[in-house]
C-alpha cells in the first residue's frame, strides 16, 4: 500500500481539519508528515522532514511537525525554537502519550486530530493570532515513501 493511501479520504480532511482549527486562533504552523519507514532514530527522521518542509522558516519560529512513520510504527512531536521556549519541557511527551492511546486503537486519524488540537492549545496561549497573520506553511498533510 502506498503511504498516500494510509489515511482515507474523510480521514485527510479531518486531520487537515483540526491543523486548519488549531491554527484559527494562533500565528503558529502545525504540519503532518507521514511517510512508511524511519531508518533510524524517529527524532533524527523528524528533524529531517522539518528541515525539508522548511518549518524552521516560520517569522516567530512556532512551527510543529506531526510525524509519522508507519511501517516501522515510529511517530515524533518536533517543535520549533520559539514553541519549545514557552511550553514546558515534558510537553510533547504529554501530547504523544494522549496520541498513542488512539494510535493502540488502530485510530489513527483521531489520535493525530487530538494531538493537533492539543498543541494548537499551546500555541494559542503563547504565539496568539495576529491581525496580519498570513498561513506560512501548508496544512495539507506530507507523503513521504511507502
């Protein structure tokens, strides 16, 4: 199966659903990228995609990366600079562990939407919505390879 093919079509629009709710309220970028295998540490695979996605280009420096892999049953949280000053030091790991409950549940569209929403939380609180606030960063979800 082709990772593309890994969510459906209702599952997609509800992921990009909740990055679109996330980000209402908030000058922070919330991104997904699932791709099939991670060779490697997942934080080292993550920090890759972030790099690629140019996440750390965002003006405040609050981007977040969801990433995926899902062959190997690997998923990382990476924040950026500006978020990970602000929110406490255990806060991804919070976000993962709600996720990973759903994710047990083989739901995986759920668990995604849950962490999402729960970082878009944070974001709000510390990088609030600005009048002039332009959506830097796609909030279409990221395919790698199967």
């Amino acid at each position: 199966m082709a990772v593309a093919d890994f969510f459906s079509e209702t599952e997609k629009k509800q992921i990009t659903g909740a990055i679109k709710t996330a980000e209402l309220n908030t000058s922070g970028e919330i991104r997904v990228h699932v791709e099939g295998r991670c060779r490697g540490d997942v934080l080292d695979c993550a920090a890759y995609w972030f790099g690629k996605l140019k996440m750390h280009q965002t003006e405040a420096r609050n981007g977040v990366l969801f990433y995926l892999a899902v062959s190997d049953r690997k998923f990382a949280i990476l924040g950026d600079a500006g978020i990970n000053a602000k929110v406490p030091e255990d806060f991804w790991d919070t976000i993962k562990e709600q996720m990973l409950i759903r994710f047990k549940e083989g739901r995986f569209a759920d668990g995604l939407s849950e962490g999402i929403l729960l970082a878009g939380e944070q974001l709000k609180a510390h990088f609030p919505y600005q009048t002039d606030d332009v959506n830097e960063l796609p909030d279409e979800i990221s395919f790698g390879k199967k």
